[in-house]
C-alpha cells in the first residue's frame, strides 16, 4: 500500500430506512429515484463540482426487475451528474455497499481515481429476496457435488452459531434490546447522515420521510421473549441436534429499503478543494469462511484485517459488526474478545433495519459518529455475508 496517497472519507449520507414491505415508509419511490436522492444531497453538502466525480461505485443485490440494468449508473444520471460521469452495481451480498466502500479507497490508492463516490441501495419491498434466483437448479450441479446436503437458510446458520457458541436465547433477547434503545436513544443524532426523502402515494399526494421507521422504542425483554422461533425445522433439528432454535424476528435484522453513499477521495485532492476529512481509510480484509455456519467469516476477516494493520483488538475504540442476527455479534464478540461496550454503540440493524445493498454505508455513518463523539482514533467495520463471506473495513479518524 502505497504511503503517498491516503483515501479519505469527506462525508455520508443516507435515506431513512423503511421497513421492507408494501406499506412501509418508502414504498412507492423508485429505488433508482431513491438512490439518486441521497447521490445528490452528498453532492449539495460538499459542494463537489459533479463533473470531477471519476465513478459511482454502487451495491445491490438484487439486480432485477427495478434494480436491474446497472443501478448506479441509472441513479447517478438521475440525480443530475454529468453524463461523463461512470458508474459500476456489484453484489457482494450483504457487504455490498461496504464492498463498494473498500473498492472506491483502493482505486484512490492504487492512483486510479481521484474523487469517488461510493454506496448502495436496496428495497426489499420492491425487489424481494430471492426473485433473482432461476429455479431449484441455480447452484448447479458442480457446487450440489461438493455440498451434496446443499446449505442452510441463514436463519438456520444464526440459530446453528448459538449453538455452538453457547449463546442463549436469553442473551439474544438481551442484546437486541439493546440495539433498540440505543438505536431509540440516537435518533436525534442520526439526523446528521439522513437525507429526508419525498416518497409520491397512490393518491398523488408526496410524503416526506425524514427517520428509520423499524426502531422499536418500546420493546422489552418481555415482547422479545414472546416472539416464535421461524425457524425449527425437523429435518434440520435432525441434521444439527445441538441446536436450541433460538432466533427470532426480534433478534433477527429487519427486512429493509434504503440507500447510502459516501464521497471518498484522495487526501491532497481535498486539501486542495478547501474540503476537511472525516477519516481516512488505511486497511482492508474480505475473507471467504463456511457456508454452512455462512455467517462467521466477520471473525476471520476480523483478525486478518487487524493483523495487517499491526493493531491489537483494544487499540481499536469503535466497531461496528453488522446484526444480521444477534448471535453473530455475541459470536464476534467472544471470539474475538472485543469490548462489548464499543460494539455498535448507536445500535445496529435489529433496530434500524439491513437493505442489504445499502447496510454498509450506514454502518460507516454510525463508525464515524461514534469516533467523533468519542474522540477515538481507530474505528473498524465488519460485515457477514451470505455463501460465508466478509468484508472487514479499518478507518483512522482525523
């Protein structure tokens, strides 16, 4: 890694995120139209000439039906930046955006570009998991011989690293609350990075969106505690006898709409622009892990991108871990050993809710919000990934 250029993060934003069904908050807007808002408010609030902007580097997931078509360079367009302008849609699954993140700083980096503008977008509602799946052939013959069982449902796989890390459901419940609160308690502070958005209804009337609707203010322990367990299944309970079925839809990630992006950049460019830096990002990890227990690479990816950078765990001061599941942060957490009091301080996705292609650019908000507060200077950012994947992300604040 070249010493002479450092990749700095200007700024992010975000739209609020909306549950991920027909009645949710932003259902009716385009995602295209959704990921262009938060495009051109990031443009407003740095005051970047768009014309110096050298790509748009987008996650999504589902790239059918709405989402299809390269997304990024749809919503770069319609967000009013110069047909010069360039742009790329990846998958990486629920790292997508943080992928997008990681690529961005490395192109800038390696001398590639100069300015970059890099996030993602989702809507759930709209494009529904698994849409883009063709048929009960599409892993294929080749994969089926070397997984002959086949994989889990990830919902399987969280209840599966319970189990195997002695994780509670009680622990679970715990934890989710937690997320709820503080995500409850942060509400004010979150405005920072959420751009309203205008969302048309049936009726012809536009609503103004302005904060994430899956916030639970009012769970408890014991609404938590009275939640099914989705999951169980026989042939499963069979196959894996250690398991407990202890995941629920309270301790689970919510299904989601929404988008973010970030304006990443070449330190000396924004010297030279007048703009100041939020953090620079120094280190980069992506680790392929089980894909059966599918959800744990964060603890591979995790000591990879630590060892790189010469750090120990309790020289980082802010972490956010992606909560897909409660037990894959409560699993990070023992491995890892990390301080549990500087894991997802501002809550996580069990209350804020995971658009899958856009969680990673909102778990970078909430980092460098925590970093600021706190005046920390490290802040590292790990995300789970279906097939057994994950992105781990070091920023050093400035």
């Amino acid at each position: 890694m070249s010493a002479a250029r450092r990749a700095v993060i200007v700024d992010v934003c975000r739209s609020p995120f909306g549950r991920g069904r027909e009645n949710g908050s932003l259902a009716g807007i385009h995602p295209v139209d959704l990921y262009a808002e938060v495009i051109g408010a990031l443009v407003r609030r740095t005051g970047i000439d768009p014309a110096l902007v050298e790509d748009v580097i987008t996650g999504c997931v589902i790239q059918v039906a709405e989402q299809a078509g390269n997304i990024g360079r749809q919503a770069a367009l319609a967000a009013g930046l110069p047909e010069s302008v360039p742009a790329v849609t990846l998958d990486r699954k629920c790292g997508s955006a943080q992928q997008a993140i990681d690529f961005a700083a490395q192109g800038v980096i390696a001398g590639a570009y100069d300015v970059v503008i890099a996030g993602g977008v989702e809507m759930m509602g709209t494009v529904p998991m698994r849409i883009n799946r063709m048929g009960k052939d599409s892993e294929g013959p080749r994969f089926k011989a070397r997984y002959p069982q086949g994989l889990i449902h990830q919902g399987i796989s969280a209840d599966l690293i319970a189990a195997r890390y002695a994780l509670s459901r009680e622990d679970q419940d715990r934890y989710a609350l937690r997320s709820n609160l503080r995500a409850a308690a942060d509400v004010a502070g979150s405005e920072r990075d959420i751009v309203a958005v205008d969302v048309p209804q049936a009726d012809g009337s536009v609503k103004r969106v302005t904060r994430d609707e899956g916030i639970r203010a009012d769970s408890s322990y014991e609404k938590l505690q009275s939640l099914k367990t989705p999951f169980e299944d026989a042939a499963m309970a069979a196959r894996f006898p250690e398991i407990r079925w202890s995941v629920t839809a309270g301790n689970a990630s919510q299904v989601s709409d929404g988008a973010s992006a970030l304006l990443i950049m070449e330190e000396a460019t924004a010297a030279r622009l007048g703009l100041q830096p939020r953090a620079a990002i120094t280190h980069f990890a992506v680790m392929g892990d089980d894909p059966l227990m599918m959800l744990t690479g964060v603890i591979p990816a995790t000591e990879k991108l630590l060892k790189r950078a010469g750090l120990s765990i309790d020289r980082v001061d802010a972490f956010e871990v992606n909560e897909a599941f409660a037990s894959v942060v409560l699993a990070w957490q023992k491995a890892t050993g990390a301080d549990p009091e500087r894991v997802n301080a501002f809550g996580g996705a069990i209350a804020i809710g995971h658009p899958v292609g856009a969680s990673g650019g909102r778990l970078m908000a909430n980092l460098l919000r925590v970093l600021e507060a706190k005046q920390g200077r490290y802040g590292l950012q790990t995300m789970c990934e279906s097939g057994g994947m994950a992105n781990a992300t070091l920023v050093e604040r400035y």
